[in-house]
C-alpha cells in the first residue's frame, strides 16, 4: 500500500471514528437537564451544535477520502501496513507502565511506584535490566521524591500497605 | 518609567531572575533533544508552574522558550538533526560548518544571533502588545464573542494538509470545554455522576497530554538520533569582521521573524526558512549557501528567536495563543486565573511588564549559559533513549498529580496522550485541539451572555463595530485560507486521478 492510499484510508477512519463520536456526544448533549436559570441558547444549546457540526465534518471527510481512493483505483497490500500497526501498539504500549503507576500508587506508596515507573518504562523502551538501570532508577525515584515532596512540599501517598504493616 | 518600576519590581521581589536561569537551562537541554520541541520542554515544567507565583511562573515558561530555541541548533548542526522544528533550517549550512571543522563557530554564529533576534522580538514585543491590548479594553460580550471566533478562525490556517480535519479537531476541542458545569445556568454537563469533572477539563491536563505524552508515545517508533561524537568542542564567538558581515542576514531575520511571530499559525519555522531564503538572495555570498555559509547559520537563527518574542504579541493582547508555545505559555496564565488579553494591563501588570523583564534577562542567561553549556548537551544528547524516556515519564506523571494531587487527572493526561497520538498518526492536526479547548469557555459564555442582552436577538453580533470587524476579519481569514487549500488541492487531485 503506498502513501497516498494509507493517507486516504487513515482519514476514512478519522471521520467515522469522529462521526462515531458526534454520535455519542449528542446522545448525552440531548440529555442535558433544562434549567430554570436558562437564557436563550441553554445549557445543551451550543454542545448540540458542536455535535452537528463534527457530524457534518466527519461525513464530509469520510466522502472526501472515498472519492479520492475511488480515483487512485490502486490494488491495496496490506503487508507493510501491518508492520506500521504492529509499531503503533507498541508506541501505545508504553502507557502500560503508567497505568501500572495509577493502580499500585495507593498502595505501595510514591517512592516505590516511581521507582516500578522509571524501572518500567526503561525496560519498554529497551533498556536491558541490570545493575546500571536499577541504580539509575533508584536515583530518578530519590530525585522525584526530593523535588516533588521536599522542594515542592505536594502531600505524596505513602502507600497503604506500608502503613499497615508498620502501624 | 512607571512600567519599568513595575517590571523591575516583578522581577526583584519574586523568584523570576533564578527561574529565568532555571528555564533556559531546561529550555537548552530540552531543544538539543531531538524529539522535544519548545512547547513540549514548556508543558514537561507546566504543572510546576503551579505552586509559583504567577510571575516567576511565566517567566520559567518564556525563558523555556527561548532556551530551546538556541538548544535546538546544537544537534542540527552536531549531527544533522534539529532539535526543533524551527532549527531544521539551521542544519543546512551548520552542520556543513561542522563537516569543515567549524561545528564551534557555527555554534557561536547561532548563539550571538539568536541573541540579537531574541532581544529584537522582545522590543517588538514591548511596542506592539500595549496598543493592541488598549484597543481590546473597550470590548463587550459580542466583540469578546467575536474575538474567540477569530481565535477559532485561526484554525483554517493551523490545519496543514487538510481543513476537515482542523476543524475536526477545533470542534472537539470545543467539545471537551463543555465539560462541567456550565457557565451561565450550573447545570452539569458530560460529567457522567464523576466529581473529577464538575470543574472540567482543565486546558493544561489536554495540552501536556497533547504535547508531551503524545510525542513520548511517538519516540517509541521514531530510529534512535545519531550519537555526538565525545571529543569536547569549544564553542567560537564570531569576531568583529564576521558580526559586520552577518548583520545584514540578521536584519532580514528579525523583520521576517517579526512578520511571521505576529502572524497565527506561522511561528519560527517558516520564519526560519523564509530567513534562510532571503539572506541567500540578498548574500553577497550567494554561493556559499549550502556548504557551509555562516549566514546561513545567523538568518534562520536570528528569525526564530525573534518569534519567542513577537509569537506573544497576539497572545498578550488579544489572548489568542498562535502558535504550541504561546498556547502553553496561556496555560500557565490560566493556572493562576489570569486569562490573557485586554484585561491583563489592567488587572494583573506586574505579571505582564515582569515576563518583559524576565524575557529580556532570559536572554541575556542564554548568551552566558550557552558559552559554558555545550558539553553537558552533548553529554545528555549521548544518554540511551530508554533512560531519558522514563525520567520525562516520571516527571510528567508526578508533575500533573502535583497540581491538584489527583490520580484522575494523571488519567486524563494519560487519556488525551493516546489521543494526540492517533492524531499523530492519522496527521489530524494538535494545535486546533487546544485552541478550542482554551478559547471555548470564552466563546460559550459570551455568546450567551450576547443574546441574554439582545433577547435573543443574533444582530447584536453585527451591531457592535468591533464584533463586526473581527467577524469580518475572521471569515476573510477563514476564506482566504479555503481559497489558498483550494490552489493547492486542485493540481494534486487532478495528479490523483489520472490512471
């Protein structure tokens, strides 16, 4: 599949996922209480619009897109396409981690989950674990930990399972 | 005189001189990363902002700016990869320099004129902004109205290859900004029974999701940048004979770089290779370009530099960011309640007169800090990219979480990241997004407000002379830039078409 095609095919995409979108934010645009403090356009006026305008947008971008890879009538390979999405999901992988961070900080604490993150996302990115990359890790989560509590004075979590089996 | 003791005042009674330093240090270490644009160094520091006061907190965010403007030529003549979009007009004749053994004088050229340029935009900036904030005091809730639809106009030119899919990507930001509680009645609105989002979505949460997270995200399919080579090199100033000769290109880089910074949607790098173009044409060297010439290196240079000024312009006065580093700059406003603008002089001047100074200080740290600070850029630019990824990583999870100490927002964050990366890669544009994020509030509100005073009435909008000139200028905007799109679409798509 050369460029152009997987252009126009990424915008068809962009449009109905956009018109998908439209679709929902109107449901819930529609539900939008009527208040008895309402001026003339209301609390629903403007996000129903917006909702009919991406609707617009995305319809005229999915038909764009159509009518151009009608014209380029070209055989569509899906090989390489399939090498760029696979690179895609791992981009995307590297939230893993920080989604790991939001679920384990409650309960072990910012120190160690920092340390988890920083250790985590090295590996995912392709660092190989050793001594070096758990040194550098510990030095990262004392540096967060030194700037963001010390410095910064910001309330971090101590984490509650240190808190039971200390207290 | 009075301003001047109000902008020395912001600077000595706050922590703006040492953030000023702080700033273009980070702004320096931030360019020279190829990857990290001005605006994404500025968004990593964004929620430290926060527990600043406002002055200091502006002037960190502006010295960023200017910082990375400089770090981005060290790899873009290095190894031949900007570091910011903006320096990709220096690699041209810098890295040939370096090729010929002058990588130290390249360097030097860039320095002394991003210095000239810097200062250059920050006057423009000083004798532009005030006027054009005097005009804007006398708006009412139409011309307010009218003045967001202008921001939003701004859109048509921000939008790339495709206009669709700017204004796509404006009216989603328009979406996520009617998230809360609505402005004039208190109804919640998209809040789904989440306590999180009854203050809504805060502008800084979607702009460092936008900025940072989206471009971490990308470095993980981006090829690894080239090393540096370890042999310290010594930066060289220019001496007397080449200032002399570089002046006439660094006068053609600040009247472009003023131009462009004014102008939404252009910013450095058009500026800079608009800079290049022309201090070739008028060279007396014309023939030197491209192997090696150092005006060359001083026009791109000059020009983006002028931009870290003259890009504050529209945002100053009229609060319409126009362009990724003036948008996080305004978010960083907006942190402490301040909201660009008219009202800025008025209500909060220390904050504007202060960043003045700040900007001109800032300046002066990055042509002394940049004498000195080669070596530790080469140093970081050498680190694995797996370590650097997980400190901005790190930095960026326990900034957000600092602001209002809420793991919902770090999902936020998280959210828009994966969102500004599918944009990334179906090349839906960034900017519009948070252009509607930021000015929807503005506009909502004061349309309302609008026909709460007309009845309904929709003339209002055409009544008041204001309203109607912006309206005006927006859809002139708006059709020159469909005209323009036209132009271009019309010969590629007949090229599409034939078999």
């Amino acid at each position: 599949m050369n460029g152009v095609t997987r252009a126009l095919r990424g915008d068809t995409v962009v449009g109905l996922a956009a018109l998908a979108l439209a679709g929902v934010y109107a449901f819930f645009a529609f539900e939008i209480p009527h208040s008895f403090l309402a001026d003339p356009v209301g609390a629903a006026g403007l996000p129903e619009l917006y909702a009919i305008a991406l609707a617009l947008l995305a319809s005229l971008l999915v038909a764009q897109s159509l009518a151009s890879r009608a014209r380029l009538r070209e055989t569509v390979e899906s090989g390489s396409d399939r090498i760029a999405a696979s690179q895609h999901f791992r981009a995307i992988g590297l939230l893993l981690p920080g989604i790991g961070y939001l679920v384990l900080i409650s309960s072990l604490g910012y120190f160690v989950t920092i340390f988890l993150l920083i250790i985590g996302v090295a590996l995912y990115a392709g660092a190989n674990l050793s001594l070096r990359l758990l040194s550098i890790s510990v030095v990262g989560a004392i540096s967060m930990w030194v700037i963001f509590d010390k410095l910064f004075n910001i309330p971090l979590p101590v984490g509650s399972l240190w808190l039971r089996l200390f207290n | 005189m009075h301003e001047l003791g109000v902008a020395w005042h912001g600077l000595t009674s706050t922590w703006a001189i040492p953030a000023s330093i702080v700033g273009v240090i980070w702004g320096i270490f931030g360019g020279a990363l190829p990857g990290i644009s001005p605006s994404i160094a500025m968004a990593l520091l964004l929620p430290f902002t926060y527990s600043l006061d406002p002055v200091t907190a502006v002037v960190l965010l502006g010295s960023v700016y200017i910082g990375a403007e400089y770090g981005g030529s060290i790899p873009a003549i290095l190894i031949n990869t900007p570091g910011t979009n903006s320096a990709a007009a220096t690699t041209i004749d810098g890295y040939a320099m370096h090729l010929r053994g002058q990588g130290g004088l390249a360097l030097g050229i860039s320095l002394t004129s991003g210095f000239v340029g810097g200062l250059f935009g920050l006057l423009m900036l000083v004798v532009l902004t005030e006027p054009l904030a005097d005009v804007a005091l006398a708006f009412t809730p139409p011309a307010y109205f009218a003045l967001g639809m202008f921001g939003l106009s701004i859109i048509a030119s921000l939008s790339g290859n495709s206009l669709t899919k700017g204004l796509i990507s404006g009216i989603m930001g328009l979406m996520i900004a009617t998230v809360g509680t609505d402005p004039l009645s208190g109804v919640s609105r998209f809040t789904f029974g989440v306590p999180d989002l009854i203050s809504g979505v805060k502008p800084i949460l979607v702009m460092v999701g936008l900025f940072a997270v989206s471009e971490l995200l990308a470095q993980m399919v981006e090829p690894e940048w080239a090393k540096v080579s370890s042999r310290i090199m010594r930066l060289e100033l220019p001496d007397w004979t080449l200032w002399k000769r570089l002046g006439r290109c660094e006068a053609i880089g600040c009247a472009i770089g003023t131009f462009e910074g004014i102008t939404p949607g252009a910013g450095g790098t058009i500026a800079a290779f608009l800079s290049y173009n022309e201090a070739k044409r008028w060279s007396k060297h014309p023939e030197e370009f491209g192997h090696g010439s150092p005006e060359g290196v001083a026009a791109p240079e000059c020009a983006n530099n002028v931009v870290t000024g003259t890009a504050l312009v529209p945002l100053l006065s009229l609060g319409i960011p126009g362009s990724n580093s003036a948008a996080v700059l305004l978010g960083g406003l907006l942190i402490h309640g301040l909201n660009p603008g008219p009202m800025l002089f008025e209500r909060a001047p220390e904050v504007a007169y202060g960043l003045y100074a700040g900007l001109f200080v800032a300046n002066v740290v990055m042509l002394l800090v940049g004498l000195v600070i080669l070596s530790p850029c080469i140093w970081l630019v050498n680190r694995p990219r797996p370590y650097l990824l997980a400190f901005i990583f790190a930095l960026i999870v326990s900034g957000v979480y600092s602001i209002e100490q809420s793991f919902f927002q770090v999902g936020i964050v998280f959210a828009t990241g994966l969102l500004g990366y599918g944009m990334r890669r179906f090349d839906v544009p960034i900017l519009p997004m948070v252009l509607g994020v930021v000015l929807g509030f503005m506009v909502e509100s004061n349309y309302r407000r609008s026909l709460l005073l007309s009845g309904g009435d929709h003339t209002i909008f055409l009544r008041d002379p204001v309203s109607l000139g912006l309206l005006a200028t927006a859809l002139t905007l708006l059709a020159f830039t469909l005209w323009r799109e036209r132009r271009r679409v019309t010969p590629s798509a007949a090229r599409l078409g034939t078999p």
